[in-house]
C-alpha cells in the first residue's frame, strides 16, 4: 500500500471521516453535516461537524463536488481509511468452503484453475477478476522429448521437476528423421537437465558458437531443433474476468475512462507489469485512483494479492472496481482467494 498519511488526526475527526466514508462507499451521495451529526455517534452539533468537515477538506481527504454541503471521500481520505479506519475481518468459514467448491478438482490444469479463480474473484465482487499466469520457465527442466508430427513440425515434450509439463510445437526449415530427433534429445538431457529454460538457452547458444562443438559434431543440421525448443517465449499472460460489471451506470466522463481501461485489458502489457510489481511484494496490495501511477485506473482501484505453489510466488491475483468500493468486503475475498489457488496449486494439478 501507498506511504502512510502522516497528519495525525483527533478521534472525532477519525470518527466522522470513518462514517462519511462507510455511508458513501453504501449509498453513493455526498454526505451532508447533519446526516453525520446523527449518524456518527457523538455529541456535537452540526456547526460542530462542519468546522471538523471544513478541516479535513483542507487535509485534502474529503471534497465538496457540488455547490451542496455534502460532501464525499477523496482517494486520499480513502486511503486513510482503508489503512487505519478500516476493521477487516477474515471470511466465515462457510463463504471459503463454498469458493473452494467453486474451484475445479484435480483433473483441471494450472491454467484452467487460474481462469476459474479470476472467475470467481469476479463472480464474489461483481467487479473486474484478474490473474497472472506464470511461463513454466519458473522449474527446472527434468526431460525432453521430440516426436514427429510431419514433413517439417516436430513436437517437443518438455517435463519440468516439478512435475508440469509443456508441449510445443516447432516449425522447422528442413526435415529430421526420428535418428536425428533421439540424438537431439539425449544430448539435451545428458547436458541440460536440470536447468532452468533461460540458462539452457544461453548454454546453446555458447556451445553452438564452437565450429567443433560436441552440439554441432553429433546432430549437425538438427542443432536447429534445439535452438527453436528453446527460443524466448512470453513469461506471463493475464485472464481477466468481468470487465462488463464496470459498465452499469457509467455515463459520460467516466465512459470515456472505462473506454481506456478496456483497451488496457486488450494491450495487458501494462496491467501485466502492474500485476507482476504487486506478486513481489507480500500481503494485500491497494491502488486507489492515481496511486497505481497508470492512466487507465485513474477512476478505479486495484486490490491484489500474491499467489504461489511449493514456496515460491508465481504471480498474482487481484480486482479492479470503482473507487467506491466496499473494501470491507473485497480485500478478504481477494486474500481468501488467494490462498485458496495456492493450496489448489500446491496439491499438484498437471500441466497438460
């Protein structure tokens, strides 16, 4: 989360910005001094309230957006209240078993439980779900395979330690007999299992820069099979989910803004980085408005959190909504999520 608010603020101050918050985020309208003098709990009149009012809009955390004296939460008076207003409490019990059954069982791929969680992270929050998927270059490599499929594609089985397996298909300039193809894959094993894609690949590309390589000497011309096996492919991609939830009761200003949040859920590139940035930092991750640094979010928030399998963090998951949202709500169900996906990954679910 963002660096901290560090204008101390007294408990009636605390107490009226935690109820303006509570019923905007609820009802949508700015909030007049007198409903906050009823509604806060505490014994002070309403010119008290708008004297107390009157200072937290010079703090910058509340605003009046219309000539009225309602008024409404900046994304900085949200901030303050999500980080140190804000009483979260874990789901019940009940709400994470029934996302759990809402998963797919054993059978189902990384991929697909990764779509599945986006999905439900949608389906729980009514807002936009999205998920990393991580490349499968995360593992060692254990094995590799090469099957023919034709005159010129070859099918590379790539079995990785920790147990996932990728099938890949190459298109290749000239034709290899499977002679050639069990060369290719016994020289591969014998010298590079057991490492990871990215240093296989600058391991080739050394050893083919030798006239009198031993890659060269024993499969000539089929040292282009190892070459396309282990060309660079994208790391990660990203499902997302929901996107029309955001469109009920966009108008004018805001449609233009949902406009570009659309076309980034096309591009990802940029979400993508965003993403990635929030699976290397521990806990929940919140973007409010403007903090993200990224355009198209500038009305919206981001909740995310990180997800993994056998210790090790492979991306993350998260939901983007409207400023006002329910956080409450929405940060629990992204943590409970979260944790859900890394102990359906830690029970090993096979790549296919």
């Amino acid at each position: 989360m963002s660096a901290a608010f560090d204008q101390p603020l007294d408990a009636r101050a605390r107490q009226l910005l935690r109820t303006l918050i509570a019923q905007y985020l609820e009802e949508g309208q700015p909030v007049g001094s007198r409903t906050l003098a009823r509604s806060a709990g505490l014994d002070v009149s309403p010119a008290t309230v708008r004297n107390i009012m009157s200072d937290l809009e010079e703090l910058g955390l509340v605003a009046s957006p219309h000539t009225s004296a309602g008024r409404v939460p900046t994304p900085r008076g949200l901030r303050v209240f999500v980080d140190s207003l804000l009483e979260l409490k874990p789901l019940p019990r009940g709400a994470v078993m029934k996302m759990q059954r809402e998963l797919p069982r054993d059978s189902a791929t990384p991929r697909e439980l990764l779509g599945s969680a986006s999905t439900l992270l949608s389906a729980m929050t009514r807002f936009v779900g999205l998920v990393t998927v991580p490349g499968a270059v995360d593992a060692p490599l254990k094995q590799i395979e090469f099957v023919s499929i034709d005159t010129r594609r070859v099918l590379a089985i790539l079995v990785f330690a920790d147990g996932q397996v990728q099938n890949r298909v190459l298109n290749l300039r000239q034709r290899f007999d499977n002679h050639a193809l069990a060369q290719a894959s016994n020289y591969l094993n014998a010298n590079y299992a057991g490492l990871h894609l990215d240093d296989i690949r600058l391991r080739v590309l050394a050893d083919l820069r030798g006239a009198s390589s031993e890659l060269n000497r024993l499969l000539d011309t089929a040292v282009e099979v190892a070459a396309e096996t282990f060309a660079p492919e994208p790391k990660s991609d990203m499902l997302v989910s929901g996107q029309t939830n955001l469109m009920s009761g966009e108008e004018g200003a805001q449609i233009d803004r949902l406009r570009e949040l659309f076309e980034a859920f096309q591009r990802k590139r940029e979400l993508l980085a965003l993403l990635e940035g929030c699976a290397r930092s521990p806990g929940v991750r919140l973007f409010i408005g403007e903090e993200s640094g990224f355009e198209p979010l500038k009305a919206y928030s981001l909740v995310s959190a990180p997800y993994g399998a056998d210790g090790h963090v492979l991306g993350a998951i998260g939901v983007i909504g409207p400023t006002r949202m329910a956080y409450h709500s929405v940060i629990p169900v992204v943590q409970a999520t979260a944790h859900l996906l890394t102990d359906a990954l830690n029970r090993g679910t096979p790549t296919t």
